[in-house]
C-alpha cells in the first residue's frame, strides 16, 4: 500500500467534499481543508476561494498531493464557469508547481465526454474517447484534463484525472444505474489515484463495478483499484419507478443524460 500522505482536499464543504473527509482518513491520509464555504466541524478550515492565491499557497504547503474538488459542479453560466472552474484549476495548477507538489487528482467529470452515445452494443465506451463536453461545466472539465497533461509535459505535475460519473450515497435514477461510484468506492479510487506510482497523466473513470456500466475501468484498474459495489441492488425499485432508458429519448441516449438538453432539464 501507498505511504499514507497529507492531503489538501478543496471542495472540502461539498457532497463529495464531505463524504471523502469521513472516508479517506481510514486510508492513512491527513487532509487539509479548503473551500469558499465553511467547513462543518472543521473550524481549522482554509475558508476561501481558489482566485485567492496567497490562501492557496499557504495551504498547498508541505501537502503531498491535491485531491482537487472545488468547483462549480452542475451546468452555470460561462463567466461562472470561467471563474471557479477554469481560472481556478488554473491556480491549483500554478501553485502546485511553484510549491512543488508533484500530484493532483483532479476531480473531472462524464460530461468531459457526455455527449457520446450510450453504448448499447455492450461495448464498454474507452478512456480514449474524443471529448465530447455536454455544457459549459464539461467543458471545463475537459480544459481540466489538458492543464493536467500540459502540467505534466511541461513540468513534471503529474495528475490522475478521475472522470466521476455520479458519487452519491445511493444512485437516485435509472441512468446513475450504469456510472454510480458509491461513497466508499470513490475513497478506494482516490487513495489509489493519489499513491500509484509514475501516473504521468491517466484518465480514468470513476464508477463502482456496475452491471450496467457503461465505460472501461481498465485504466482505474491499472491504478491499483478495486471497486467493491454495484448498483444493481437499486435497479428493481428505480426501473419499477420510472422505467428502463428511451434511446429515442435525447436526453437519455447520451452518457451526460440531461446535461445534453439545452437548458439542462433537472433532476437528472
Ligand atoms: P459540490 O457543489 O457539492 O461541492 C463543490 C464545492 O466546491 C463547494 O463546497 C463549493 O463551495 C466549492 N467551490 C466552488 N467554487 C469554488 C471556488 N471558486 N473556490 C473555492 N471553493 C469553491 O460538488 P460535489 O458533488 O461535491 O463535486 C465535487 C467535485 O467533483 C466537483 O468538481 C464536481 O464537478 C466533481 N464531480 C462530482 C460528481 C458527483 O457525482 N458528485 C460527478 C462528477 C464530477
Ligand atoms: C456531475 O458532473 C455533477 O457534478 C454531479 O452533480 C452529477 O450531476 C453527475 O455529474 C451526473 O452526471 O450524474
């Protein structure tokens, strides 16, 4: 197993921001917090926002490696998008270089790659996949992914870049069925990411071993990671609910179901 190494966790205040502080501890990992929102229970928190480089620098010190989540994490406008997603992964790129830490997990997303077609051949959708961003928020996902390689290239800031389908505690839809990454799942996938040796910069998406799953884990795989759960326990009561996914239907015959539709239509 890695050497247990110290964390800077931003995003720390959101969904999987929260879910990881609980989790990822038991791997060893001694987080740092930082997010524009307060922490719950966590007043040694850095509360601040990722424009803010000085507050970066003085948490990014010393850390290990960046769990980067912070971010807007649902469709936005650009300038919104442009800010916190995009300037801001900026940031956490450029200080990481100047600090000198050597790894980030960078916390991507399907909707990189969410307009591909739902791969109904069975024929599980590969990590080389043309991009495909679905909305403003995948596109910066996928300007994630080239700082990321650019990092490496240039300098040596190696990166794995997690496309997560949806963490939650349970999948709430028959989509999230084929990319749901449970909560204790998504803690075995990011401590892998962030203790494997020589990543360079790997993509790999981030789901349990659904049944229905739709793309290749090889790649999380080869990182050392073994996914425990599937979500097939949920599909009798979501099916039964609403029904198996219309391929006719075009905001369930993509990988990023709704955020193809324009407005996104929610809930997804
Ligand atoms: P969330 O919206 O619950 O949490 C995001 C956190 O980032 C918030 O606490 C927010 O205050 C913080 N933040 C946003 N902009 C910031 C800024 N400029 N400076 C400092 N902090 C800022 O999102 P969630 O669900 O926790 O997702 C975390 C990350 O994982 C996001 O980057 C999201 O895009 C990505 N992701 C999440 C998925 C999921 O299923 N939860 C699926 C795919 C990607
Ligand atoms: C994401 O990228 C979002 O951050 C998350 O809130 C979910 O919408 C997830 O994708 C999904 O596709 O279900």
């Amino acid at each position: 197993m890695p050497t247990p190494r110290t964390v800077l966790l931003t995003g720390a205040a959101g969904g999987l921001g929260t879910l990881m502080r609980s989790l990822l501890p038991e791997y060893g990992h001694t987080l740092r917090l930082f997010d524009a929102r307060p922490v719950e229970g966590a007043p040694d928190a850095v509360v601040a926002d990722l424009s803010d480089t000085e507050a970066l620098r003085r948490a990014m010190r010393g850390v290990d490696a960046v769990l980067h989540l912070a971010g807007i994490s649902v469709e936005s406008s650009f300038d919104k998008i442009l800010k916190s997603n995009i300037e801001g992964t900026y940031h956490v790129y450029e200080t990481a270089r100047q600090e000198g830490v050597r790894r980030i997990v960078f916390a991507s997303s399907n909707h990189a790659v969410g307009y591909t077609p739902v791969p109904h051949d069975g024929a599980p959708v590969p990590v080389d996949t043309p991009r495909r961003p679905d909305t403003f928020y995948g596109l910066s996902k996928s300007f994630g992914e080239d700082l990321a390689q650019f990092y490496w290239d240039k300098h040596g800031v190696e990166t794995v870049s997690v496309r997560i389908g949806s963490c939650f505690p349970e999948p709430t839809s028959v989509r999230m069925l084929s990319i749901w990454l449970s909560p204790a799942d998504g803690a075995r996938l990011f401590h892998a990411a962030l203790g494997a040796e020589g990543v360079g910069h790997t993509v790999v998406y981030g789901s349990s071993a659904n049944s229905r799953l739709w793309w290749d884990l090889s790649s999380a795989r080869a990182l050392g990671y073994a996914p425990h759960d599937d979500s097939e326990r949920y599909a009798a009561k979501l099916i039964a609910e609403q029904g198996e996914l219309d391929p006719a239907d075009p905001a369930q015959a993509r990988l990023g179901g709704h955020f193809v539709t324009d407005p996104p239509l929610w809930p997804y």
